[in-house]
C-alpha cells in the first residue's frame, strides 16, 4: 500500500496522525519488530526474523556486533554455546541469551505472556521515546498485546497458531477489525483503511493511494470454489479444469463491482469536503487503478477546462432537438491568475521530470536480438519451426509451435537446441534417448522423430564437423561492453581454428528453397553480427565466419553471413547510439 510513503510525508511536514484501523498496525515498524522477537522464539531455524530482531531497537545489535558474532560462530543460532572468543557481554550473544530463555519457555506460556514479557524485559514502552510520537507507539504496541489476549480467550491455540493468525490480519484485503479507539489527548489526523471506515463520516475526507492497481489477477495456482460439487482449479496457463474460466471470468466481474462499491464507500465518507488524490498516468483502461476510475467518471459528468477556455464559453448553449429551448448555462467561474500558474507550474515539473528520467531510458545491456531488431523491427528471436510433411520415418506430422518463455522460441527449436548441446559430436550414440528426454521435457512427445531427423542433419553438417577437428563450446554465454552499454547473449557453437573463432547458430525455420532461406540469412545476419562483436571484445580474438546451421528433416543447409565486416560496424554503430 502506499502507507509507508503517506507516512513518511506526514512526518516531514510534522503533521501528527495515527492508524485508526487494526489492519494498517500490522504494517508498522514497532510491531513488525516484535512479531520478529516471536517468530524467532517459535522458529530457531527462521534466521531471517532472527537477524531481525537482533537488528530492532528491542535487542540494538549494531551491523558490526552482527558481523563479529557470524564469524565467530558461521551460524545463527540461539540454542548454540558461546562462540570461542566472546564474552558473554557481547551484544549478540547477550541478546541471544535472552530469547533462548524465551524459547525454553515457549511450552509453558501462552503468545500474550510471552509478548508481555518481550515488551517488559525489552523496555518497549521505554524505546518508543526514540520516536517523535510515542503516544502512537505505545497504542499500538497496546493494541497487539490486546490481540494476542483475545485470540487466547477464543481458544485460537499456540504462538504458532497466533503468529499464522496475525499474518492473516495485516494480509491484503483482510477485513478483520473495526476502527481502534482514538486517544482523547491528542488532535490528529486519522488513516483507515476503507473497509475500517465504514459507518463513519468526518468533516473532510481525503482519498490517497488511489493509483495503487485495484487487484486483479494473479499467476500461479488458483482454486474457485463452487456451491456444489469439486473446485475449479487453474495449475498453470493451458492446465485447469474445464469450468475455471468462466468461474474466472464471473470471480473478475463480481471483483470489478466489489472494487466499484468500495470506492463509493471512501467517497461518501466525507460530510463537507472530500479531496482526492488522484495523479496517474494516462491508462486505455478506465478501471486499471481507483485515479483511472474516478478520471473517467469526471470526464464523464464534470466540465474540466482550462481558465482561458472558460472565458470563451458561451451564454446559451442550443440543443439539436428544435423542440427544447435553448438552455443558459450555469454562471461560469472567472479565470484564476493562481489556477493559470498552477497549469505553467505542472507543465515545468513535467519537463523537468522528463530531463530527470531521460539518461536511465538508455539501456545498460542489450542482446543480440534487440540490436538486430533495433536496426529491422521484423526481426525476432523466434525459430517458426511448424513443420507438415513427413518424419525421418515417411509417416505425416503436423507439429504445432509452443510458445514458452525461454531461450528458444517453440518446443521443438528448445528440444533440437538442448539435444545438440548435450550430444556427443563424435560418438552420438545415445541421441535417441536424449532426443526423448528432450521431447518429454516440452511435452511434444509425438514429434520425436522430427526432432530427431533435424539433430542429425546438424550433425551431418560441415559446421559440427569443424567442431569435431578443433575446440569448440556450446551454448556459451558472451557479454561485453560497447561503451556504455553491454552486449550480450548465448552462441549454439563457438569454433576455435587457427584462423580465428567461427560462430555456429542453429536455425530450425521451414525454409527450404534457396530463395527461403537467403531471405532468413538476411533477418539473421545482424543476431551473428552482434554476437562476433562481443566475443572479440570479450576475448581479443578476430571472428572469422558466422554460419547459420537451417536444420531439415532432409538435410542441414548452411549459410555464412556474406559481408562480416560490414555487418559487425552496423552492430557498433547501433549500439552507440542506443
């Protein structure tokens, strides 16, 4: 959420606030400190809230007492014994000390005993001095301490069960406490979330986080529940069961009017005045973030101009239907010396925004194929390998391609690549069992013969048979600098002659006229190039020939790219101005 930066203006311009919604405590320093110390005591094995407690003001280990102790001892560990050249006064092994008493203890006392004592014995109401509000650290510690005694008394279990309890509290979404009851000492801004506000109203209201994208879906697994009967489940993108999507697409709806309806919520909360925050970036979709929504319903229903438009509006306004009168606009607001400013000053802050952004829009590293397609846009790193015909074996095939994210572009480009790059040159004897591995792997199972004929026509080619006479590397990454900007990339076969490296690319493309596969030499020339540019940074070494192995079920067809030199200047000259 956009809280922590919320949090941080407020300070700088010393206006005092708290968090008046149990949710948004979860997210506080103080409290994340002490929910460290506990899951440290529940967990010896949890050294990342281990080193987190040890660094929070409760224990104070400096980075340098942290360093110290680990190399002392390698390892972090409560439970361990005092590492040979410590005291026991070292702050490390002293903090250390203490949660292992906590920890001997965890069986006999319950989460808010073992918080109480934490709180106590650390002085945590005495820290909260540190801060420039302690009135709120010491409500909000309160606050955890009052959540741990009630999970007790509703039997919610051990510290584990309540630690797995408050994670579920400060989660995205969660709705599970009703606003906390203000301190009567103190004037001071107050934050909810929206779900915390509602049945309240104030005298103003202001809305802020808006451009924080409104959910929407998630990667990965994902189980909907229906009324009746077994869950619809999504393992991965293609693999789900067959009433998912609709059941997705009905959760998205359903999830588009619960979003609509909070809005509303957070907007009539305010009695007199309600300010909305809503600076966001030009989006095609009206509903991509809560500043969208409200945008296109202003755009929709408000007259938005300029000052010096205003002026120029007219006094009447005529309708098409020559049975409605003419209708007088409302009385229009004079032009605003301030509001005019303010637009000269936007459009400053713009440019100089711009001006600011511009040397990070270079990029620092580049590949082969984004300095090809930076000089030819028809350019991609994607091999068509649709294949109909025949096999090796004279049987039909239609292979289809399979999209993946990787290095090659289609299941059976990556399975003739991975084969190629794990075959013995000299002694492929085991090609088969590899070819079926590979094939296992991108489950095209069926298309095990064309992958097999097009490796062998690699293998009978002139390229792999220069492989087999001198040194050579497969799938060698290469990254060198050109100036600013680092090329890099991965090479099929590297070739060291006597007369200078030979780069070796395998292309598993359909082509197979000599008109065909020029015209692909043509798209692929500037890939090679930028790759023979890297390595002769990299290694001092001249390149000599790139060559492009067009793997078929009939046979290998190669081709060098014509002009290296000229190829390989267009490269450098594409990155020097990148």
């Amino acid at each position: 959420t956009s809280l922590p930066f919320l949090r941080d203006a407020l300070d700088r311009s010393a206006v005092p606030y708290r968090l008046a919604t149990g949710t948004l405590v979860y997210d506080t320093q103080e409290v994340r400190d002490l929910l460290s110390v506990l899951r440290a005591i529940d967990d010896p094995n949890d050294t990342l809230s281990l080193v987190a407690a040890l660094r929070s003001p409760l224990y104070a280990c400096s980075d340098v007492d942290l360093f110290t102790y680990h190399q002392a001892n390698r390892q972090w560990d409560f439970r361990a014994s005092t590492p040979d050249g410590l005291d026991d006064h070292h702050p490390v092994v002293d903090a250390l000390a203490h949660l292992r008493g906590l920890w001997d203890q965890r069986w006999w006392s319950s989460p808010a005993q073992l918080m109480d004592r934490v709180v106590r014995e650390r002085r945590a109401f005495l820290l909260a001095y540190g801060d420039q509000r302690p009135v709120e650290v010491w409500r909000r510690l309160r606050f955890l301490q009052d959540q741990a005694r009630s999970f007790e008394e509703s039997n919610g279990g051990d510290l584990r069960a309540f630690l797995e309890w408050a994670s579920l509290q400060s989660a995205d979404g969660a709705r599970v406490h009703e606003p906390m009851l203000p301190e009567t000492d103190e004037d001071a801004l107050q934050i909810l979330t929206v779900h915390g506000s509602k049945g309240l109203e104030f005298p103003i209201t202001i809305l802020s986080g808006m451009t924080t994208q409104a959910g929407g879906h998630r990667g990965g697994v994902s189980v909907l529940w229906n009324e009746t009967g077994p869950p619809e489940v999504k393992l991965r993108s293609g693999v789900s069961t067959s009433a998912h999507q609709p059941r997705a697409d009905l959760e998205e709806e359903m999830g588009q009017h619960e979003k609509l309806r909070l809005l509303y919520v957070a907007s009539t909360r305010a009695r007199d005045h309600l300010v909305v925050s809503g600076h966001h970036k030009a989006s095609k979709k009206p509903d991509a973030t809560f500043a969208t929504r409200l945008s296109a319903f202003a755009a929709d229903h408000v007259a938005l101009c300029r000052p010096h438009d205003i002026a120029a509006l007219p006094d009447q306004v005529a309708t098409a239907d020559p049975d409605v009168e003419t209708r007088p606009l409302p009385d229009r607001v004079p032009a605003s010396a301030a509001a005019e400013e303010a637009l000269v000053r936007r459009a400053t802050w713009l440019a100089d925004r711009e001006a600011l952004l511009a040397p990070f829009e270079r990029p620092s590293a580049m590949s082969a194929t984004a300095i090809a397609g930076a000089l030819d846009a028809s350019i991609i790193d994607v091999d068509d390998d649709t294949r109909e015909g025949d096999d090796a074996g004279g049987r039909s095939v239609s292979a289809p391609i399979v999209r993946r994210k990787g290095r090659a572009g289609s299941s059976i480009g990556r399975a003739v690549h991975a084969t190629l790059e794990h075959v013995d040159f000299a002694d492929p004897n085991n090609l088969r069992e590899l070819v079926v591995r590979q094939c296992d792997l991108e489950a095209i199972i069926d298309h095990v013969d064309v992958v097999e004929a097009l490796v062998r026509s690699a293998l009978a080619s002139d390229a792999v048979a220069l492989a087999r006479r001198h040194r050579s590397y497969r799938e060698m990454y290469v990254a060198a600098p050109l100036g600013d900007v680092v090329v890099e990339g991965y090479i099929d076969l590297l070739v060291h002659t006597p007369d200078g490296l030979v780069i070796v690319d395998y292309k598993t493309d359909t082509a197979d006229t000599p008109a065909a596969i020029d015209a692909k030499v043509g798209s692929y020339e500037l890939q090679g190039a930028a790759y023979a540019v890297a390595l002769e940074v990299a290694t001092g070494l001249e390149v000599v020939d790139c060559r492009f192995v067009f793997c078929n079920t009939g046979g290998a067809v190669e081709r060098s790219v014509i002009d290296l030199s000229a190829a390989k200047q267009r490269v450098r000259s594409t990155v020097a101005e990148a």
